[in-house]
C-alpha cells in the first residue's frame, strides 16, 4: 500500500497537483463568466425562483423537481471534502488555501451553469422510461466525439468510488471512531447495508432521501459552527483578514504548522475546492439531466447555486472555525498513519527559526539536502527513542512530540526498528504522539473548542456520516448512469454491488491512501468535461441568448 500511495502522489502531482491545473479550471470558469457576461450574478436571483418552482410548468419531461435536482447534486458535493477537505486544505496551505478554494467557488459557479446546461440539452429518454444526461452526451450528440463521452464516462465510474465513496465512508468511520469509540469496520457495515437500501430504488428513491437529508443536516452543521464562532468571536475578524493577507503570499510558520508557499496555498485551494463544490467535474449535470423542465438554460441557473451553497457558506464555516479554534497550528495527541509519518535523520526543534526553515523545504519537496530520509536501526526501549538515536520523527507535517512505540496489543515496544527511507520496516508497531492532525480529525477538535464542548466532536461526527452518506448516494447514481452509457441498463446491478462492496472497504483503510485515490480521480472526470464544454462555447452562448430573448 505505500508503493501505491507513492505512485498515486506522483501521479497527482503530473495532474491535479500540477501547476497547469489550478490555471485550467479557474481559466475556463473565468473565460464563461466573462464570456456569457458574469451569468453567476445576473442569474442568481432568477435562480432563486425557478427552485422555488416559481417557473414551473405542469408536464414538462423529466423524473425530479428543479429542487430535488438541486439537492440530490448538493448531496453529491456537500460531503466531507466540506468537513474533512477543508481542513485537509488548511493543513497544507494554510489559511491562504481558504481564499483560492472561495475563487473556485466563484467562478465554478458559471462553470456549473454551462455544463448543465449543456447537459440539460442533449440528455436522453432510457427504454426504461429514465432520463440519462451528463457531459457524455454532450460531448457524443453534441460534439460529436464518442470516444471523449467513453474516456468521460469511465473515469465518472473511477471517480464515483475516488470522490463519492471512498474518502466519504473513511471520514465517516475516523469520526464515528473518535466521537464515540465506533469501530470503523462496524460503522461501514451498517452504513454499507443502508446505502444498499436507499440505491436500489434509482433516482426517484434517491431524490425522495436527499431533498429530506440535505437541508436538514446543512442547518445542524451550520449551528455547530456557530457554537464555535460565538466562544472565539474576537477571532473571526483576524481569521478572515488572514485568509486575504496570505492569499498572494503564502501562509508563514504559526506554532506547530511549518508554512506553505503560495504556489502551494493556491494549488491545494483550487484542489479541494474542486473536491468540495465539483464545479467543472460534470458529476451535477447528471443529476440535472433527470430535473423535470423543458428549458435547459432555466436548470443550468439552478446549478449556479450549487458552489455558492457548498463553499462560499458551508467551507466558509469550517474554515473560519478551525481558523478562530487555533486548532490547525496546534498539536494534539493522536496515532500517527504510516503515511503521515517520516522519520528524518538529525535533531530537528521547530522551535528554532533555521530548523524550521529547513524542514519547510523538506516538506515542500525542495532537494536542499539539509533534511534527509534517515535509513538504519534505531533502539527503542520501553517504548521510548533511545536518547542518542540521533533522528527526528516527523507526523502530519509537523514535529511530533512525546512519541511512544507500542506493539499490535498495546504494550510499550523495546527493541530495535529497522527504518527504510523514512518509513518503518515492521508497520505492525504502532506509533502515537503529539502532532498537527488533518482531515475530519482537525475539524473535530476545532468543533470541541465551543460553546458544546467535548460534544463538539459528536456534532461533526453525526453532520460527517450525514453529509457523506448523502455524497454516496448521489455518487452511486451518476456512477450507474455512466455504466448505463458503457454497457447498457443491465450493468447497473453489477456496479451497485461494487459500489457497497468498496464502500464498507474504505472504512478501515488508510486516510491519506483514500484522499490521494479521490484527487487522481477527480482530474481524470474534469479534463475531459473542461474540453467538452469549451469546445462547445459558441453552442453554449447561441442557447443562452435563444432563452433570453424568449423568456425576457
């Protein structure tokens, strides 16, 4: 599994930890905002109606309610890449990532607008009677080009257990695990019958759960957030201005978090903001595609709301808890995954302004050559580092403190340890301490610094297991509509069945594997989709304009 972890980080840093990336999807959001004359703003008001069903007419085509459109696509991206992402984010770039996960936002706003309508336009009547759309149908009846809608619609299927049901169900278990002592195995067996429950009955079903889930657990969410919020009120201002102060040069060195770099801060943002609101992946236009309406600019509008709702509220909240907690820059006592852990040769003291600087471009891969990878034997007695080991362990990005070792049943480890290019040998030993912590974790703890206290952490875990059960569900459908473009209605079982299978898998696998899996995948789904809805630009414009002139 660390191969593979190794390999997935390489590949993520060709794709969506590359430098052209970030430029790619905030380019295209950009060139539709300005080239469709800023439709995020124009239309948003109008969006508000239309959801309202204010603009609704009796018999138009289609299974769902502009609402239950907009909440099934809401429950695929308010997830926990709106719990666990951002505070993924924050702990790799600081509060400068808040800003660039807010301009995805932004501008993905008309970037949704465009692929759903698009997808709106060119969906399709099933012989089962069901709509089926998405940008593989824009791209095969409206580019013309099958073999883009084939790449597209396999790497949705890659992307639909990547983003919507491996990190969702891992989240889940971590929190269930930490709030009240759940183990992570039995939380994804329960969830996995559940989510076998609910899929089976296909979009209708799903609908039905999600625009019942959604605003509910959205306004739990929000007033645990609250509760934070009201306890640190003299940092909220501070946190907002640090968001704004970092954003164009990176975030420096506070406590036990090490800094980030801009090209860091910017590229995580843009990342997981994609990971939070998927505004250029065309997952939402799949769910859009069943919305009845017969005017696809009119659910396009409906989509605008979609990132404004997910990260412009939703990841605002989170971020700006976890900001005014001080938890990000704090470190707390955890059990450190294999791959968070590296164990550097040298005394190294974050404490001391030139070790801190060394490890900062340790961490940010620069080959400087003063932090090394120590590769020996070292002595542990009594779970204990020998005074004179002579290395430094590294966890979470940060240095870790108190660092005890311990066999599987939890007795002090005494021996030796065999260490290979950072890592441990024998990945039996468990390995615990004080550190900076990441993910669903870091929010938790954030949540457990208000006005409820300890059960904080119960609140986000409840808020995680509803906002990632609701991410599943909707995944699981655009994960069945593309095997439906693959290889027929009769598919679908098969790939329900993997779908539960790989979802009660995740619960207990490696964090950081699960969120390296979810980044690849997302970019394999967004590139294809970017190309698609930019090639088809003038047709974009030509059916915005045939709107507006009939619906002035």
């Amino acid at each position: 599994m660390r191969e593979f972890n190794s390999w997935l980080i390489q590949l993520d840093g060709l794709l969506g930890g590359s430098p052209w990336f970030p430029f790619v999807l905030l380019g295209t959001g950009l060139f539709f905002t300005l080239y469709l004359g800023f439709p995020q703003i124009r239309f948003f008001g109008r969006a508000l109606r239309i959801v309202r069903g204010k603009e609704d007419k009796r018999g138009m085509p289609g299974e769902t309610t502009h609402f239950q459109s907009l909440a099934t696509a809401l429950s695929g991206t308010v997830g926990t890449g709106n719990i666990g992402g951002v505070a993924f984010a924050l702990f790799l770039g600081g509060p400068a990532a808040l800003f660039w996960m807010w301009a995805t936002a932004f501008f993905g706003m008309t970037s949704k607008f465009v692929e759903v309508t698009l997808s709106h336009k060119y969906r399709r009547k099933m012989t089962d009677g069901s709509m089926a759309g998405g940008p593989m149908y824009f791209m095969h009846y409206g580019l013309g080009w099958k073999w883009l809608a084939v790449i597209f619609a396999v790497a949705t299927v890659i992307s639909s257990f990547g983003t919507g049901n491996l990190p969702q169900i891992n989240n889940m278990a971590q929190a269930m695990e930490a709030a009240f002592d759940v183990p992570p195995m039995a939380t994804g067996a329960v969830m996995a019958v559940l989510l076998g429950l609910v899929i089976l009955g296909g979009i209708k079903r799903i609908a039905a759960v999600t625009s019942k889930l959604v605003p509910f657990m959205a306004a739990f969410y929000v007033i645990g957030a609250l509760g934070v919020l009201v306890v640190h009120g003299d940092r909220i201002i501070p946190s907002f201005l640090s968001v704004f102060q970092d954003a164009f040069t990176g975030s420096a060195a506070v406590g036990g978090f090490l800094g980030a770099s801009f090209s860091f801060a910017f590229n995580r943002g843009v990342n997981r903001g994609l990971f939070s609101n998927e505004a250029g992946q065309g997952s939402a236009p799949i769910a859009h595609a069943a919305a009845r309406a017969e005017e696809p600019v009119s659910e396009g509008m409906v989509a605008i709301l979609e990132p404004f709702i997910d990260t412009l509220v939703i990841c605002t909240l989170t971020g700006i808890v976890i900001l005014a907690s001080g938890a990000w820059t704090e470190k707390i006592e955890n059990n450190f995954d294999a791959s968070d852990m590296r164990i550097v040769a040298g005394q190294w003291d974050d404490a001391i302004e030139a070790d801190r600087t060394a490890l900062f471009h340790y961490l940010a891969d620069e080959d400087d050559g003063d932090v090394t990878d120590f590769s020996g034997v070292v002595t542990v007695t009594d779970g204990q580092l020998a005074g004179d080991a002579g290395v430094t362990v590294l966890n979470a990005r940060s240095v870790a403190e108190d660092v005890r070792f311990a066999t599987e049943d939890g007795t002090p480890y005494t021996g030796t340890l065999t260490v290979e290019e950072g890592h441990l040998a024998d990945q039996s030993v468990q390995v615990s301490g004080r550190s900076l912590i990441h993910s669903a974790a870091l929010t938790s703890e954030a949540f457990a610094r208000g006005i409820f206290g300890g059960a904080g952490r119960s609140l986000v875990a409840v808020g995680l297991l509803m906002f990632a059960f609701s991410t599943a569900i909707a995944w699981s459908y655009y994960g069945d509509r593309a095997m439906v473009y693959l290889f027929g209605v009769g598919s679908v079982r098969y790939y329900r069945i993997v779908y539960v299978l790989g979802f009660f898998w995740a619960s207990f696998s490696d964090t950081t594997l699960i969120w390296n899996l979810a980044a690849v995948a997302i970019v394999l789904m967004t590139l294809p989709n970017l190309l698609g809805i930019i090639l088809l630009r003038k047709d974009m414009r030509d059916t915005l304009k045939g709107f507006l002139k009939d619906h002035s």
